[in-house]
C-alpha cells in the first residue's frame, strides 16, 4: 500500500522531469472511479466520461455495468451510475483536478448546490488503497461504503475489494447497506 507525502504535489508536477524528483507516487495506482449522471442526456455524459477515462489512464480502462438508480435529495430525475478502474501516474489531487476539469466540461455548473441533479459527477472511490483525510479530498470516498449505486458496479469489477479503514470486504457492506430502488439499467455500454 502506498504512504502519502504531507506535502501536496503542485499541478505542474506533470511537466517536471520524472527522474529529478522520483518518488512512489510515479507507479502507476489502480484507482476506481464512480460516475453518476441525472441530468441532459445521462447515456451521452457516461459514453463522454468513458472515452475521457480512457484517455488519462495508462493502460485499458475497465468499466461495470450501468445501474439506475433512484435519486438522493430533491431531484425526480433517476441516476445512471458505474464504476470505472483506471490507471493513475500521478498522485491523488492532480487526478481530483482533472476530474473536477472533465465535471465543469460537461456542463455541470459549479454554483449547483451538492445534493441537486448533476450532468456528470466523477468521484474517486478508491486510489491503491490509499488512506487520506484533507480539505479537498478524503480517500477511500467516505459515502462509498454505504451506498449500493457505488458498490454494486464496484462489485462487478472487484469482489475482492475490501474498505481499506474498516477491513470490511465488500459483499458485507453490500448486505448492511440502506436498501435504495437500484437496478442494472436498459442501457448498457456497447
Ligand atoms: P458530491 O460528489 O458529494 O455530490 P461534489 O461532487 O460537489 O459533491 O464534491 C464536493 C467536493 O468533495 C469536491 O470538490 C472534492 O473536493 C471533495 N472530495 C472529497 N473527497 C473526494 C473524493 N474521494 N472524490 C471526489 N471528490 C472528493
Ligand atoms: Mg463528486
């Protein structure tokens, strides 16, 4: 498992030479992604957030199935939701800030309140098992592990996966989590 450095990288870490500075950031992290959308045209944001995902990891992406699900808060939109593993070079808050970069890309304005319909939201579920607490960023995502839409597609690509706080796997968490409206969706990826 990987230790984090106190010192937060500066976004323009991706232009410096690799070998001045080496450190255990540079392996590549497998690292799930969640992707949500109930907003626009949600099978279009997910097919867009897809092909972005595959473009920054490096090497294939794998993606779950395509759930819906009921929506949290005020929205009467239903979501579409999955999961998606890449392959992450850098370290945790440069991926933050290209996901936040791809959200804003695909229309989400950032004066919605959280809890409201979204076009895309693009959240790391879990980055190599990293352990993180910050302002910007909490690894593993501290919902995940009490939310089906995040690990029902999480399952599909990882059964073994277990919370790296809690230890608990994740068929477990599955069982105890708040029963929610969720369904494998009638569109799937091609
Ligand atoms: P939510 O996803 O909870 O509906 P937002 O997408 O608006 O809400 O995210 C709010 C903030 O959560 C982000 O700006 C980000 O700084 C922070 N955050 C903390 N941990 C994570 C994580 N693991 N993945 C994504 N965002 C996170
Ligand atoms: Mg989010």
């Amino acid at each position: 498992m990987s230790t984090h450095s106190p010192h937060s990288t500066p976004d323009s870490f991706n232009e410096a030479p690799l070998s001045v500075n080496p450190r255990a950031e540079d392996a590549a992290q497998s690292v799930f992604i969640a992707l949500g959308s109930n907003e626009g045209d949600s099978t279009s944001h997910l097919v867009q957030a897809r092909l972005f995902l595959q473009d920054i990891s490096s090497s294939p992406i794998r993606a779950s199935r395509v759930y819906q699900t009921e929506p949290i808060g005020p929205s009467d939109n239903d979501f579409l939701n999955a999961v998606i593993r890449i392959s992450w070079n850098s370290n945790p808050e440069a991926l933050l800030n290209r996901l936040k970069e791809q959200e804003r890309i695909q229309g989400r304005p950032s004066r919605y309140p959280k809890w409201t319909s979204r076009t895309l939201d693009l959240d790391i579920i879990d980055f190599g098992g990293l352990i993180l607490n910050n302002d910007r960023l909490q690894l593993p995502h501290p919902a995940a592990a009490e939310r089906l839409f995040v690990l029902l597609p999480l399952h599909d690509l990882a059964p073994e996966w277990y919370d790296p706080v809690t230890k608990k796997a994740i068929s477990e968490l599955i069982k105890k989590a708040p029963e929610m409206r969720i369904e494998v969706g009638a569109w799937q990826w091609e």
